[in-house]
C-alpha cells in the first residue's frame, strides 16, 4: 500500500482547506491533515508533525503548511517519501515584509480576525462562499494560534538550498491568479527541486484547493503515481 498523504494547512486554516483531495484520494490512499501548532517557529511546528505523524509520508504543504514541510525535509528527509507544495515560497521574509503582518496582528488582537483573511488569501466578498469558509477556519484557529503562526512566518529561514537536495518525486502546485505568490515565484522554486513537476492551476488563484479542487487532486494523483527513485 501507497504511503499516507499528510495534509499541512496555510495561516488561519484547517482540514476543510483540503476538503475535496481528503474526499477523493482517500478511497485509494491512507490520508490525514496535521493541524500546525502553536509554537513561534517553523522549527517547532515540524517537530510536531514529526513526532505525531507516520515515520514515512508523502507530505502536502500549502502556504505556511509549505515551509514546515520544507523544514520536514531539511531535518529528517527519511520521513518523507514525496514532497507537494502548494502556494508557498521557499524565500527567508524581508525585514519589510515582515513588518507588514503587523497592522494584522493589532486587528486580531482587537476582535477583527476575519478581515485580515482577504489580505491573506486574495478571495474577496465577491466570492461570499469561498470568503465565508476561510473566514469560519480562521476564527476556529483562532486569535492566539495566529500570533504564533505569524511570528513563525517572520521567523522564518530561507530554503533554496534543502529544495536542491530533494531525493524524492516533488510537484509545485499553484494557481494562474495568483497574486500573492504569483506563478512565476513557483516556477523558480520548482527550478531548484530535482525533476519536480510544476503545475498551474487555471481558474485558481491564492487557494487553488478550493478554487479548483479537482484540478489540484488530478495533480495530486499524478504526483502520487510517480516512481520512487534512488538518488546518491
């Protein structure tokens, strides 16, 4: 039997980010999401997944989700059997950028924890729905658990250099509209990956799971399908 697909979800998000692929592969594949913790560094939410998940899995990382499965791999890369990153960058923040989560900060702080979710993920009123359920994610991760995410994200060390030593099949997954982490960053991060696959999500943008749900599991199960190669 395949190894189990982990599922690690972006800031502010839950399993329902992937409710669609779990629905779907989970007829063929063991699957399970982690919730990241509450620790203020990427370090300590990998050692969660390490310590609570399945000692080999093919790990799925959406946004922060990516950079602890990123961080997975640079500590331990026996656990990890395949590499799928969603919507994430491999860069260390700026100094700049890093100041801009902020102003988000206060607004949780002060009761306002579902209007940062459009400045996060780019889905505005105008998809009510859509906007609705990350908004109902975010406040069950709640206030504190942010905190501790975004003083992870500010924390965080660059990757460029554990992507090159990937040994196992890897895809990067992202959506044509997006903005945040647009497709071209993704294509440069599927440059430093050996043999990655890169896949552009049309009609997706920042949260292609849910934007274009069976588009990414059709490029999950490609990924799953792929052999597993030896690499010295």
């Amino acid at each position: 039997m395949a190894e189990p697909i982990v599922f690690l979800p972006d800031v502010l998000c839950d399993a329902r980010l992937f409710g669609p692929q779990l629905a779907e592969l989970s007829s063929d594949y063991g699957v399970m999401t982690m919730p990241l913790g509450e620790g203020e560094r990427i370090s300590d939410l990998a050692e969660k997944v390490l310590a609570l998940g399945p000692k080999r899995m093919a790990l799925v990382g959406t946004g922060l989700g990516g950079l602890v499965a990123m961080e997975i791999m640079r500590r331990a890369p026996a656990s990890l059997s395949r590499l799928a990153l969603i919507a994430t960058s491999p860069l260390q923040e700026s100094p700049f950028a890093s100041i801009d989560y902020e102003p988000m900060l206060i607004a949780a702080r002060t009761g306002r924890l579902a209007e940062i979710v459009p400045t996060l993920t780019g889905v505005s009123a105008e998809d009510g729905e859509l906007l609705a359920l990350l908004q109902d994610m975010a406040q069950a991760v709640g206030v504190e658990r942010f905190v501790a995410q975004v003083r992870a994200l500010q924390r965080r060390r660059d990757m460029q250099a554990v992507l090159r030593k990937c040994a196992c099949p890897a895809v990067v997954i992202c959506g044509a509209d997006d903005t945040l982490t647009p497709p071209k960053r993704h294509q440069i991060m599927a440059e430093f990956i050996p043999d990655a696959e890169f896949c552009v999500i049309e009609g997706a943008a920042h949260v292609p799971t849910l934007q274009a749900p069976a588009q990414v599991t059709a490029a999950l199960r490609q990924w799953m399908a792929q052999p597993l190669v030896l690499r010295s």
